[in-house]
C-alpha cells in the first residue's frame, strides 16, 4: 500500500474530527498504521485486550464462536469503525476475534498509549462511553448476536407532526436499506391506542407490554412472548405505560437490555409528551429524530424543546436530529429554517400525497417521500455511497461514461462532490439529466472550433477570459436552479483567493457555483460569489473526497481523470518541443496581437497548456493524497486525448464507462459488506 498522509486520514476520522490541533497532535504521536493481509487474524476471541483499532482501508468482520463452537459473523466493518474499545475500556479479554477481509490498513494504538490519550482528553472518553453502551450487551441473559445494537427515538414536541409515519417509514428503510434487523417499538401512555398494528395492516388482537402490570421484571422468555413477527419486513412490540408510574422506566430499560442483544435497529416511536418516562427513554436513545412542520410556530416550539435536553438533560449536540415534515405549507426558505431553530436540519420530508397505505417504502417506493426516507435510512445505517467527481475540462468528459453504468446497473448513490468539470457534471445530473441526455448538451462542443465560443478575451489584469460566455452556457441548461432543487444532495469546491483554503458551496445558484469552481487561475477571472472572491476548485481539492466524509459518506467512489504526474511530464516535454517563437521577419508579424488566432493555429502547444499542464501536475499529487479518502478509485485511460480536445466527448465517456464496468466487481463488493 501506498504511504498514507495520517494527517488527512485522522482529520477525517469522525472520533477524532472534533479535537483540536493539540490533541490531534497527541493522537498522532501515540499511532501507528499496521497492515493485515486478506483473510490476516487481527485478535481472536478471549485473547487479552492490547490495543484499540481503527480502520483506514478495507474491511474487517467481526465474529464470535458460540457454545457449540461454531463461528457466527456478527458485523462487516468499513473505514472509520472502530473495534477493541470494549477489552480495554472492561479489562475484559476480547469477546469476539476480528479478521480482515481484505488487505487493510489499520490505526493502532497500544494499550498504554490508549489510555495516556483518555487521561488526555477526557471528550474523547465520553465520545467512546457512548460507543461502549451500544455495544455492551448483557451476557448473563443469552449470546450476542450482533456487534452493535443502535436505538433511535422518534419524537415531536407536539401531535400531528407526522411522527409515527415516520418511525414506521424509518424502520422498512432502515431493513430494506441495510439489510439487519430492526425492531419497532410502539410507546403509549395506556389510556390511549396503539397505531403502528392498524397501519402494518395487522389483523385481530396483538399482544402488548403493559409496563404498569405487577410484573417486576421481564426476562427473555417473557419479552420474546410480546414480539410481533409478521410484521411486514420488521419486528414489532406494542408497550404501554402509565405516567405515574416511575417504575415503568426502568422496566422498559431492562426490556431494551434484551432486545439489543438481537436487533441492530431499535426505533421508539415515543408520545409527544415531556413526562418522566418519555425524557428517560430519550435518554437511553442514541440518537433522537425530531419531527417539526416548516412553519414558524411549530420551529419555535421545537427550538424550545432542543434547548430543553441540551441545558436541563445534558443531551450532546450531535444525538439531536431535526426532520422538517412538509405537510404543512410554509413561505420560510430554508435558511430562515435554520435561523429559527438554531440548530442544523438533519433531513427534509415531502408533503404525503393522499394513498391507501402508509407504509410510502414498501407500497410507494418512487414517491419523494420515499426516496427521502431511503437516503435518511442508508445514512443512519451506515450505508450511504459518496461519488467524487474530479477536475479535467475534456478529460472530465469521462464522468459521463461512469454515470452511464451507474444508471444501467443501479448503484445506489446518495450524495455527490464536484470540483470544475466535475461540479458541471454532477449539477446536471442531479438536477434530472441522464448520462446520455448529459453527453448530448457536451455536443455543442462537437467541432474543435466550438470551444472559442466559450471565450470571451478581456485585457489580463487577472486573467484574460472574462466567462461571461460560459457563466451563458451554465444558464442556458440549469436556469436559475438553486442547491435545493437538487434530487442528491449536492457540494461544489472552489478555491477561496483570500483565505487560501477550500470553498465548499451548497447554497444560492448552481450556475455561480459552478464558474466559481471553474475559474482556472491566469485563465478566468476569479469568480465574485457573495463577499468571496474565488477561483477552480482543483487547485486545492482536484478530487473532493473529504467533504464526502464530512457529509455521512462511509463508502466512496472517486472518479480521477487527472493523468499521473509521469503522463504530465511527458506531454509538457511535447508541449514545450511544439512551441514556436516567431521573428520579427516574419511574414505573422501583423497578426501577432490576433490572440484567438494563434491558439486556433497552435491548438495543443499554447499558453493554455503551459498553465493547465503545470497546474495539473501539482493537482496530480494532490489528487493521489485525496484518493486515499475513497474505498474505490476510478483512473480512466486518457491516453490519445488531450485536455482541450473538448469535441470528442463521446470518446472521453467510452474511456469512463470501460473504467466502470472493469470495476464493477470491486464496487459492489463496497457497496454490499
């Protein structure tokens, strides 16, 4: 493997993102990078604890041997996860033995080191607590049957928020997205009735939990007996509580001890009420959904209630997730959304169109509100599939080729990254258009002459095309679209001239966007996007990987159609052999000053491909350290082409969609462990 940058790679780690420079530093110092081959041991099973583990590349799985001796596979885990934490933090010897699946890289850090670092920075051992609880399983009862059990309330703090339809839509995504079992829990106070059995079409009588019964306890055996099987696709119990009972918080608690020895998923659809019970059962939650229409009376209620379990409860930042549910019509934009609530808005949910069922994932699959789910689902489970689309101009053509597989063969992906050509082509993609009908707007380039009708040349005081022309073009095939007219969430880089560091843009126009990813230093003039002057995107992030993480992506696929630095090297040698310097006894010295002329007559051996190439050659390494960050890399050949050979797009997309298809194998694989 190739030398990894553990700067980037730790910086990118989500249990380590929040520290600051000195703590890194630490964590740095006290690392160390081990690769285990395909099939390699990591630890066994009642093996002392030595270590804590986290992966970089690859994938591990995780198993344990039962009773009986055989081995029974608990959980696949990918970049980022880590494991061991459990022996160290118990002094217990390992529970189950962690293999690799493939040839990995793994972050190691020793015992004595691990536990130097928790003295160090005490978050991180909170951060790490928490992991641990959703992995400790209670023992004494039964065996283990997974490796970590999440549980996630569904909450609001009023009623007709659309709440238990969201629950229930969350629990099929969640099954049908990861594949892993999930358990609904239908919670009310026992005056009232229980909805999930009525909307799960479950016919005659159900069983149900009543927490206020005399039964002081519920073992296995007995919370086994109130599981609802033929749920479709989920398992179900039905609880009921009474509020003045304080006992029924620690019954229902010891109920969760159990189930989360079988189910990775646990959704509680809790009461919109701020009783005991309710605010424990958040408590014990990992993450909490809250649900709120776009109005501004309900946003104020639910900022309300955010401040509430932050400064009475102590609720973390992050375990808080806002679901805005557009049943409601509201003339707030989205940034007035956010105002309001002063917290981040974790996922949206178009307004239900009126059908039989509501059950949206199962009998609705291609409703907006479905697909809505299904990202929100694929996010939460840990399955969400990140595309990186690099920088390029013609090469860049090659994204379309990789679009094209990804249609015909269905790869799920769930959020999108572009840096200039490749911000161009993801914009249009995940504004509706196919690859093909993608290919056929590049068609205006389709002779070599067509590129002049990009350039519109103005006096060089920062670069001598001015992009009205192509800023005409971006107009002309996405309008006055915005970020939040997008299918796919959507992030464009460009390069921030006085910060001199990445600009990540998600808000206002795609078309300004995009020029401002565009504008290739010397070339374009830089781009004035609101206060920020800035320029391409590929100068500081030629292959956006990192905002991918940064956005949920656990698995990526990186398109790289930078050449390597010795393809670079090559053609700036042609480059430079194919330059003419014209006498002043020449018969072209009165049209020295005819600049599109010149570029016409030296199309491959210009100024242009002086900056681009040697741009491109410090992009090329840049790109290599940010293909690092993806789980498979696609490099189509671009070899015969060149960078401005802008008519020849459908053979750039035939090098993307070989490059694909010879990947198909390794892709899916990502994509499915």
């Amino acid at each position: 493997m190739e030398p990894l940058d553990k700067n980037l790679i730790l910086d990118e780690i989500p249990l380590f993102a929040s520290l600051s420079d000195e703590e890194l530093n630490l964590v740095r110092e006290k690392s160390t990078f081990v690769e285990h081959k395909k099939g390699e041991v990591i630890y066994k099973q009642g093996s002392p604890a030595d270590a804590f583990y986290c992966i970089i590349l690859g994938r591990v799985v995780i198993s344990s041997r039962d009773h009986s001796g055989n081995d029974i596979i608990l959980e696949y885990l990918h970049r980022g996860k880590y494991f061991g934490i459990i022996s160290l933090l118990t002094a217990e010897p390992h529970s189950v033995t962690a293999k690799a699946v493939n040839d990995s890289l793994i972050l190691v850090i020793k015992k004595d080191d691990f536990n130097f670092v928790l003295n160090s920075i005490p978050k991180l051992a909170i951060d790490l607590s928490r992991t641990l609880s959703r992995r400790l399983k209670n023992k004494d009862i039964h065996q283990k049957t997974i490796f970590e059990s999440t549980i996630i309330s569904a909450f609001s703090s009023y009623s007709q928020a659309g709440k238990t339809v969201y629950a229930l839509n969350l629990s099929l995504g969640l099954k049908r997205e990861t594949r892993k079992s999930v358990l609904a829990l239908d919670i009310c106070p026992s005056d009232k009735t229980h909805s999930l059995p009525q909307k799960l079409d479950i016919k005659g009588g159900y069983p149900a939990i009543d927490l206020s019964s005399d039964c002081s306890a519920f073992n296995t055996i007995a919370v086994k007996d109130f599981i609802i099987k033929d749920a479709p696709g989920i398992d179900l119990v039905c609880i009921s509580y009474h509020p003045e009972d304080e006992s029924c918080a620690r019954k229902l608690t010891d109920i969760l001890s159990t189930l989360v020895n079988d189910y990775h998923y646990i959704i509680l659809d809790l009461p919109s009420l701020m009783d005991r019970f309710v605010l424990a059962m958040l408590n014990q939650s990992d993450f909490i959904h809250i649900l709120t229409s776009p109005e501004a009376v309900d946003l104020k209620r639910t900022r309300n209630l955010i401040e509430r379990l932050k400064e009475d409860f102590r609720f973390p930042e992050d375990k808080i997730k806002v679901i805005i549910n557009e049943y409601k019509f509201s003339r707030l934009a989205y940034q007035e959304q956010m105002d309001l609530l002063n917290h981040q808005i974790f996922a949206t949910l178009p307004k239900i169109e009126l059908i039989e069922s509501d059950i949206l994932v199962s009998d609705d699959a291609d409703s907006e509100y479905a697909k809505a789910i299904r990202r929100i689902a694929r996010q939460v489970g840990d399955c969400f599939v990140g595309l990186a689309l690099g920088i390029g101009v013609a090469y860049g053509f090659c994204h379309i080729g990789v679009l094209k597989v990804i249609e015909e063969e269905k790869i799920p992906i769930d959020v999108i990254c572009g840096s200039s050509i490749g911000a161009l082509i993801a914009s249009l993609w995940v504004t509706g258009r196919s690859s093909s009908e993608i290919l056929e707007i590049m068609g205006e380039f389709r002779e070599p002459k067509n590129i002049w009708n990009m350039v519109d040349l103005t006096f060089p005081f920062l670069g001598f095309i001015k992009g009205n022309k192509l800023h005409h073009f971006l107009k002309k095939y996405l309008g006055n679209k915005t970020f939040y007219d997008v299918r796919l969430p959507l992030k464009i880089i460009a390069s921030d001239v006085k910060r001199k560091e990445p600009k990540i843009l998600d808000k206002g126009l795609l078309s300004d966007a995009i020029m401002a990813s565009c504008a290739m230093p010397g070339v374009f003039a830089p781009f004035k996007f609101k206060e920020d002057i800035l320029f391409d995107g590929g100068v500081i992030s030629p292959l956006p990987t990192e905002p991918l993480l940064k956005m949920g992506a656990k698995k990526i696929i990186a398109v790289n159609v930078t050449p390597s630095r010795e393809d670079i090297l090559r053609q700036y040698e042609k480059i430079k052999e194919g330059i003419t310097i014209v006498s002043p006894e020449s018969p072209k010295k009165k049209s020295w000053l005819n600049i599109k002329n010149r570029f016409q007559e030296n199309f491959k051996t210009n100024i242009l491909d002086i900056i681009f190439s040697s741009i491109e050659i410090l992009q090329s390494e840049v790109a290599q350290k940010e293909a690092q960050l993806a789980d498979v890399v696609l490099h189509p050949d671009t070899s015969g082409l060149h960078w401005l050979e802008l008519h020849r797009s459908k053979d750039f997309a035939k090098r993307g969609e070989e490059e694909t298809r010879r990947n198909l194998a390794r892709i899916w694989q990502v994509i499915n462990e």
